[in-house]
C-alpha cells in the first residue's frame, strides 16, 4: 500500500524563497502549499490541513509568533518549524515560547532542512496523539556532520568547516575547549573527514593515567618487563597505527611523559617497555586540553617543544553560553534519546522552562545541559516545567532576574542574613577587580591572572562564575 505523501506549508512574504522551498520540498517528493501572509496561511490550515509548518518570522500582517499561536490552536499538534534572517537568542525563545519546534536562520543548508522535516514527519507518523515538540533528528555520536552532533550556530559552522579543512592534511591538531564542550566529538570528526577514516580511533584520557603506567600504556610492554607483566600487552600508538590516537586532557602528563611523547612524534618510532626493538608507527595525533597550552608553557608547566609540535593547528569549541542558539536543538535532542532510554513520550519544554535553559550561564557547557534534560524528562510527565530543571550551580546570565538585590541603605540589609549581605559584597567587589584586570591588560586573561597573582584556571571560574563577557585567550 502506497504511503500518502505528506504536505508542507511554506509560509513567507518574498514569492522567491517561497518558489525556492517549494522546489526543495516537492523534488523531495513532498507536497508543497505557499502562502504570502499570516491571515493566507491559516485560512490554508482550516481548509487544507498541513502535516508541517514552515513559517517566516516577520510577515505583513501579522508576526510569526501570532501565527504560530492561532495555526497550533486551529490545528493542536501542528509542528512548526520557524525560519528568518532575525537571528537572536531573543527571538529564539518567542519562538519556543510560541510552540515552534525548531528555529533555523537565514541562510540555512538545504540538506539540513530536509533533514529536519524527514525527522518531525517521520516522528509524527510513529507517534500515537498530538505530535511531540521536536527538534532536528536525533544522531549519534558517530555522524559525519559536526553540526548535527554540536547544532547549527554560526560558530559550529565554522567550527564545521575548519574541522573538514584540516582532516584534509596530515598537521598535528590541538583542540581548546572548556570541559564538557565536545572536544572528543571535535576529534572523532576530524578522523572521520581524514583519508585514515577506515582506520582505528584511539582515545587516551591522560588525566586518568597513573605516572607510573603511562609509557606502558602509550607505547605498550613486553612480557616480564615488570612485575605484573605476564604477556606482551600493545600501547595505544600501536593500537592506533593507520589510523588516529587522540590525547585528551594532555596537560595532565608529567613533565617525564611529555619528553617521551615528544620523542616518538620526532622519529614516529615507539619502543615497548622492557624491549630493545623499534617499532614503527604511522598515526595522526590528535590532543585536547581544557586549558590554554601557551599559559601552561609560560608557566612552565608543559614543554615548550612539544606545545610546537602539537599546535601545526588549534581548533577552539566554544563554550555552550556562547552559542546559545544551540540549546534548544541540544536540549530537544537530550530528551528525544531519553525519551528512548526509558520508554517515554515527554513531549518537549514549557517556555518557562526553555527561557531558563536559554538563560543559564552552562558552566558544565553541553555535558551538563545533558544531565539537567535527562533528569527533567525523567521528572516529567508530558511536558518539562520549570520544577523539573535542577540547577544546581545557579548559574544564569546577568539578563535574568535573580533574588532581591541587597539595598544602598545600610539600615535595610538587617532584613538579609549577614552571610548573604558578606557573600554578594565580596562577589561584587571581586567581579569589579576581575573586569578591572582585563581591562588593564586589554582583555588578555592570561595577563590578568599574573596581575591578580591567580592561577589561570581560577581566572576562568571567576570570569565564568560573573558572566563577564570577554573576546580574548
């Protein structure tokens, strides 16, 4: 029996981008409506009921955000997808606020909008009621597209396209991210886009190394080289040869283990421990640190020589509060697969709950954005409220409301505890010595680390812990 084919309608004031996704749509064997206005489309959800909205955000006679609302009340469940060259957190949030179930900016990839659509149609067909609030399909961790993994934020685009750039050589590669911002995604994509793509991935943590096992587990041991050592037992450059070894965490190496490492990169030639024979080795190198290397080396605390040999190309994840237009991708992803995990058919967020995971400061980044939406849909019913969202750092942008503020007249704090008056006064005073700092030093955070006598690490919590915005390393 032959499938019905499946109807969009494409809302947009400009005929030509109208044209254009009709095009798209029907050359993908989907019918097309068109509507130039918001009054037009929802007499076309009344007559003609759509399987899927796409809707421009700015239109002559209406917002998008009016249609949004008056298309789900005609038709409960409609999934709309919004579109527009407005490009904002703010607008964003309307939109979820609204009910859309994913937000895309002008210019978008073709391919990434027919991705989206297949994925909400084909959701909709297993679904039994009301179609769920959606995002873009679900991928694992194995895909090819960086973007379908991370989001579609013009940062992860270009993030993308330095990603496929680089796979492209044989340059050593050094990857900057804060914990939790995907620098093993970063990694796997690098591999899969190289020509050793059909070769192993090899994945050492080097902060989960013991000093005195790391050469035998990088460079591998012979039998009765130790104690312990009752077989021939391969390192993890020999598990990797044809293909690519990623270090992450490499800061974490001892100074010992880095003249090592440094050595082998040099002559690409290993030798296990307890043997006397050298072993070739053909890998790409791949390593991660959640810190700036070139600090560490003006510490003194990793090997210059080895920073140059590793950093032929850095690549830099951002941090999730910098592209916070991914969130709501992400987080609709989170619990589409936790959805899966445990058997539920949570539906998607509150725009309560989805203004404060826009608003949070993320300093976990991805990886705890991850655990909040696993617990949130674990917690819901239906729909994720905003008293299923545990926060436990409290952490938001400076926009959004917190409690309230301790007042200028000092007769008046007696109604605060002296804790809280001590905490916010110091907290306060330290945000102004910080910002302080880096104005001073024009921004450069490792500078305003040595002027405050601060470790660089403890530099970076301050700046993330009072969200003060600042472009530079």
């Amino acid at each position: 029996m032959t499938e019905p084919v499946q109807d969009i309608l494409i809302v947009d004031d400009e005929p030509a981008i109208c044209n254009l996704l009709a095009r798209l749509i029907r050359k993908d064997g989907l019918r097309a409506q068109v509507a130039h206005s918001g009054l037009s489309a929802l007499e076309a959800i009344r007559n003609s009921p759509p399987d899927m909205l796409l809707l421009d955000y700015r239109l002559p006679d209406m917002t998008g955000q009016d249609v949004l609302r008056e298309a789900r009340l005609i038709l409960p469940g409609l999934p709309v997808v919004v579109i527009t060259a407005y490009a904002s957190v703010q607008t964003a949030v309307d939109s979820m606020r609204a009910g859309a179930v994913d937000y895309l900016a002008k210019p978008f990839d073709h391919t990434k909008l027919l991705s989206i659509i297949h994925s909400i149609l084909a959701e909709k067909d297993i679904s039994s009621g009301p179609l769920s609030v959606h995002q873009t399909e679900a991928v694992d961790e194995g895909s090819s597209n960086l973007e379908e993994c991370m989001g579609n934020s013009q940062r992860i685009q270009a993030l993308a396209q330095s990603v496929k750039r680089v796979a492209a050589s044989s340059f050593n590669v050094l990857i900057m991210g804060e914990t939790g911002t995907g620098k093993e995604l970063v990694s796997q994509a690098v591999h899969r886009f190289s020509s050793r793509k059909k070769g192993p991935f090899v994945p050492v943590d080097c902060g989960a190394l013991p000093e005195q096992l790391v050469e035998s587990e990088l460079f591998g041991h012979e039998k009765g080289a130790f104690t312990s050592a009752a077989s021939r037992k391969l390192g993890k450059f020999e598990l990797a040869n044809g293909g690519t070894l990623f270090l992450d965490e490499i800061s974490n190496l001892s100074w010992a283990a880095q003249g090592k490492l440094l050595r082998t990169i040099q002559e690409r030639v290993i030798y296990r421990v307890g043997g006397t024979e050298p072993i070739r080795v053909n890998v790409a190198l791949i390593a991660a640190c959640n810190l700036d290397l070139a600090f560490a080396v003006e510490r003194g605390e990793f090997r210059s020589d080895l920073f140059f040999r590793l950093n032929e190309f850095t690549l830099r994840v951002p941090a999730l509060r910098d592209r916070r237009e991914d969130i709501s991708y992400l987080a609709h992803r989170f619990m589409r697969e936790t959805n899966l995990e445990l058997g539920k058919a949570v539906e998607g967020f509150s725009a309560e709950a989805m203004e404060l995971l826009f608003r949070h400061s993320w300093p976990g980044n991805v990886r705890q954005l991850r655990n909040v939406v696993r617990q949130a849909t674990l917690m819901a019913d239906r729909w994720i409220e905003l008293q299923n969202l545990t926060l436990n750092d409290q952490s938001v942008t400076r926009d959004l409301p917190m409690m309230k503020p301790i007042p200028e007249n000092n007769e008046d704090w007696l109604e605060f505890p002296l804790k809280e008056v001590v905490r916010r006064e110091v907290a306060q005073l330290e945000r102004k010595i910080v910002m302080a700092a880096l104005r001073q030093t024009g921004g450069n955070k490792f500078k305003a680390a040595q002027l405050l006598s601060i470790d660089y690490k403890t530099l970076l919590n301050k700046v993330k812990e009072y969200s003060i915005e600042c472009g530079y390393n």
